[in-house]
C-alpha cells in the first residue's frame, strides 16, 4: 500500500465514522468510537483483501470496495455490541 492510498483510506474511513455518528448520534466519545471502528475496519479488510488477493472496486493499491464493506461490517457491529447493556 503506497502512501498516497493510505491518505486516501485515512479519508474515507474518517468519512465513514463521522457520517455514521451523524447519522446515529452521541458525544465525542462515541464519534472518537466511531472513528476508531472505521479505521479499524477499513484498514483491516483491506490488508486482508490484498493478503487473500480480492478486489472489489479497486482504486491503486487501494481496495476500495473490499475495505468499505470492513469499515461498515465494523461500525454496525460495534455499535450494536456498545448498545448492550
């Protein structure tokens, strides 16, 4: 993954976060959450994309489709398990 790939994920998993926290309110803490659950899984399918060799809408080095459906699968998941109580 070359840097200008990494800058470009870095946005688009900060996107993510930051419109599902508008979408699902709450504080700072949880857009912080929010932000770390994109990232995470973003950047997590992507390296697992590139490691199996899928591709889904790829963009450069950059896996994009394959590494946005991780960041979703992430913040759905993540939001459900912190709305357990």
């Amino acid at each position: 993954m070359t840097f200008p790939s990494f800058l470009l994920g870095l946005i688009f998993s900060t996107l993510y976060g930051a419109l599902f926290h508008l979408w699902r309110g709450g504080d700072g803490k949880t857009l912080l959450f929010y932000l770390l659950l994109a990232w995470a899984g973003f950047f997590i399918a992507q390296f697992l994309a590139a490691w199996l060799g899928w591709t889904l809408f790829p963009i450069g080095t950059l896996e994009f489709g394959l590494a946005t459906l991780g960041a979703l699968i992430f913040l759905f998941a993540g939001d459900w398990l912190a709305r357990i109580e």
